[in-house]
C-alpha cells in the first residue's frame, strides 16, 4: 500500500525487496523493487547497499544437500558466489561514493568481497578504507581483525579485535576471535 501511494518510496521498497528476496526467493521482483528505489532515490546510499548484499548473497546462495558436494558442485557454488559479487560491486562503488563515511557500506562490502573470493588482503583494504572515515567503528575493528586473522598476521588482528572489545566489552565475537 505504502508503495502504491509513493512508488519508490525507500524504507518501504527495502524492507518489500528484503521480503521478496530473503522469504519467498524471488531475487527478481526483489530487484525491481531496488531498482524502483534507486531510481526514485539516486542519493541513497541504504539502498544501493541493501540491493548490493542481496546480489552478493544472492550469488553466494548455496542449496544443501545431503552428501558432500565434489568437484563441479563446488565450482558452480564458486562461480555463482563470483557471478553475485560482480552485481554487487558497481552497487557498492556508488554507495561508498555518495557515503564515504557510511561504516556499514564498507562493511557490507568488505564481507561481500571476502565471503565471494577468500581474499583476505581484498577484504583488509575495504575495512581500511571505513576506518580512515571512522576510526572507533567496531563492526570495522572487529572485521579487519578477522581478515587480518584469516592472512595469518596474528598480532595485528590482536591488536585490532583488542580496539573493538575496548569500544565493545561484551561483544563475544571478539573474545572468541582473541
């Protein structure tokens, strides 16, 4: 109802896609209703973001089975996970472009990045870039110490899980993590 009386409208379109996309798998209507979003709200960074990590998840989205899947199963599984993240770069780009200090659009892409190619180094720079916005962002802290983590560079992934238990001290992922 929201949409029909102002189409575009963004929360309303988001929260439409998020439903289209997350519970009924219609990765399609949810990318109309992004796209109606973005083109009647260019500026809006929530929402290119929000399209992009569908597209990344989208892509990335795996069927379970019950046995192991070998061979061309993995690499469709690879190749699908690429496919999305290639979607959701150019989303990312602008998002981060119209909101450099947007912490969560750095994010969002640094796991996007990360979660698509394994690159921990690719993923490092992204966090990276959101700090140099906001240096006390713990989601960022807590994201380049696992990256730093995954390269196998121990103490600086210490030293940035450390900051974030600092700025959260009940946050159990970090305590995990360290």
């Amino acid at each position: 109802a929201i949409i029909a009386a102002k189409p575009g409208e963004a929360h309303a379109s988001v929260s439409l896609a998020r439903l289209l996309a997350g519970v009924f798998g219609d990765e399609s209507g949810a990318r109309d209703a992004y796209e109606a979003a973005a083109c009647a709200n260019p500026e809006n960074h929530k929402v290119l973001q929000s399209w992009a990590v569908m597209e990344a998840r989208a892509g990335g989205a795996e069927k379970k089975s019950g046995g192991d899947q070998k061979g061309g199963k993995d690499e469709d599984a690879a190749a699908k996970r690429l496919a999305g993240l290639a979607a959701a770069r150019p989303l990312f780009r602008r998002a981060a472009f119209l909101a450099p200090w947007a912490a969560a659009v750095w994010c969002a892409w640094a796991d996007a990045e990360f979660r698509a190619t394994g690159d921990a180094a690719a993923a490092r720079a992204l966090y990276s870039k959101g700090l140099d916005a906001e240096p006390t962002n713990a989601a960022l802290l807590r994201g380049i110490g696992g990256a730093e983590l995954r390269a196998g560079r121990v103490a600086q992934a210490r030293d940035y899980l450390e900051r974030a238990l600092d700025l959260e001290p009940e946050n159990r992922r970090c305590v995990f993590s360290l």
